[in-house]
C-alpha cells in the first residue's frame, strides 16, 4: 500500500518544473512525504521549506 500511494505521489512531482522549489510544511507527515519525495526526485534542485506557529495566550 505504501508503494501505491509513494507512485501516485510521484506521478505528480514528476511534472514539477525543475526550478527553485518552496514548500509550506504544515507539521503532519504528509508534508514531510511531499519534501522526501521531491528531494528524492531532485536531488540537486533547492528547496525552500516555511511552516508557520501561532501562539495562543489564555
């Protein structure tokens, strides 16, 4: 089941232009897929990686 889902994961990067690449992380493991992936695809290409916090005061 995880090669299925790790295919149609890379069918789509596949069609990434190689370029510089900027990726929002949002802390759960579907982003941090998405970032293994592409630098598995990429290697050599740069990417950029941002995630926001928030602080909550009670």
């Amino acid at each position: 089941m995880i090669t299925q889902l790790e295919n149609e994961i890379m069918k789509n990067i596949r069609t990434i232009p190689q370029v510089s690449l900027s990726l929002l992380l949002s802390g759960g493991i579907d982003s941090s897929l998405v970032l293994a992936l592409l630098k598995k695809v990429y290697p050599k290409i740069p990417i950029h990686t941002f995630s926001l916090a928030s602080v909550m005061t009670i």
